[in-house]
C-alpha cells in the first residue's frame, strides 16, 4: 500500500463541508474517495488536514490516502482532475512515507477571512467575501487581535460543547489588512477549533463597530463562554490558505 499526499483547491459554496456524511455525497471528502474508490475498484479512505465547514475554501488543503497501484502521482492527479468537479482540484501529488498523516502530522495552518466593507457589492467575489457595509475601526480590531495571539483556552471560541478534547491553542499571529473596500483578517496558529476562526472574526467585527471593548476580550479568553463571545460570521469569506509541517 502506498501512502499518497496530495495538495488541493476547492471553492465550498455548495459543498456540505470536507467531512464525509451518511446522508450525503456532496462533500470533499465524498467527492474524492468515490473517484478513488473507482480507480482502484476498491474503498479507498481519505484523511484531510483540516475539516472546513460547509461554504468555506480552501487553497491549501492537503490529503493523503493509502492505496494499491501502479500509477504515479503524477498520473493519479491527473486520473482525479479528470473526474472531479470543476470547483475541486488536486495541484500537488507525490508519495509520502507510510507514517504520514495529513491532519496528526500537522503543524500550523493559515486561514484567510475576507471582508467587503462597502455598501456596495463586488458581484464576482460574492462568493468569497462577507459585506458588511458599517463602519469598522481597523485600530480596534488590531488591538483586539494582539490580544487572541499567544496560547490560550479558547473554550469560548468553539461551537463544540460535547468535546471532551482540550481547548487550549496557539495563534501565531493575525494580520488585518485594508485592500481598497476589503479588510482581509489572515490567522495563524498551530490548530483551529470547530468555528473558532469563525467566532473570533465575529468578535473583532464587534470590537470594529465599538459594540465590544477589550477587556471583555480579556475576559472571553480568561473566563467566557461562548454564549459570551460574538456571532458566528458566514462561511462564504473563509479559506484554508495553508496547512504546514516541520
């Protein structure tokens, strides 16, 4: 069995997530193994890097997959972008050692969230970005962001209350930039809860529009609960950008 990595694009908007679901063949993970599974005639398993929820990108996903052939990679990414839908690519192939796993074996990630603060839309990037039209203080919010960086336990930053899994992250950094009417949020860190980088935007768009302060920033990271914490913002302007390994 030979252990294949590969690096892929897709664009989620009509994807159920990256999960595999009982119910549904519409995922990114459904999507390549029922390819691979084809190729190979029998049921191949495929392991993401990162879960993205339903409606979100990515750019840098990475996979990996055992299986029994004689195609190279170059030939088995090839035989799936034949076969995969036009909003789902694989732009890197190579073989991988036998103890290599795409989301264990992984050491930070890079998620981007983009912004449109206009009231008025960018029709061919409607499916990328979240409009939102009020007035936002780019200082606030960069204030706010230096205080998530660091390890913390972001308890109050993730939809998954059943987890019995630790809480506690490391974000590396987060970078806000203005690009004419966008604001593009990039977080680094070594992990991401279920909806953390989803909650935090919401929570700086709130620190933005000085419906939040920062101390009940502190507070959230200290002792909140995520009742406590701000909305949940759409999946539409989130990415995967980069998923790394030492």
């Amino acid at each position: 069995m030979r252990n294949i990595k590969v690096i892929l694009q897709y664009e989620g908007t009509k994807y159920q997530g990256w999960q595999r679901q009982v119910n549904t063949g519409n995922t990114i993970q459904g999507k390549l193994e029922a390819i691979l599974t084809t190729m190979c005639g029998r049921k191949v398993e495929v392991q993401g890097a990162g879960r993205t929820d339903a409606g979100v990108h990515a750019l840098g996903q990475v996979a990996n997959f055992h299986l029994e052939t004689d195609k190279s990679p170059e030939e088995i990414m090839v035989y799936m972008n034949r076969y995969l839908p036009e909003d789902i690519a694989v732009i890197a192939a190579a073989e991988a050692s036998q103890r290599f796993h795409s989301r264990l074996n992984a050491t930070g990630k890079t998620y981007c969230y983009r912004v449109l603060n206009s009231a008025t839309p960018h029709i061919f990037e409607r499916r990328y970005v979240y409009m939102m039209p009020e007035e936002l203080d780019l200082e606030a919010m960069e204030q706010a962001a230096k205080l998530f960086c660091g390890t913390h336990d972001f308890r109050a930053f993730t939809s998954n209350k059943k987890s019995k899994k630790s809480t506690i992250r490391t974000v590396d950094e987060i970078r806000i930039k203005k690009v004419g009417d966008e604001i593009r949020f990039t977080f680094q860190g070594n992990g991401f809860l279920y909806h953390m980088v989803r909650i935090m935007m919401g929570t700086l768009l709130e620190v933005g529009k000085h419906e939040r302060d920062m101390s009940q920033v502190e507070y959230l990271l200290h002792a909140g609960r995520r009742e406590d914490a701000g909305f949940l913002v759409p999946a539409m302007g989130l990415t995967l950008v980069e998923v790394r390994y030492s």
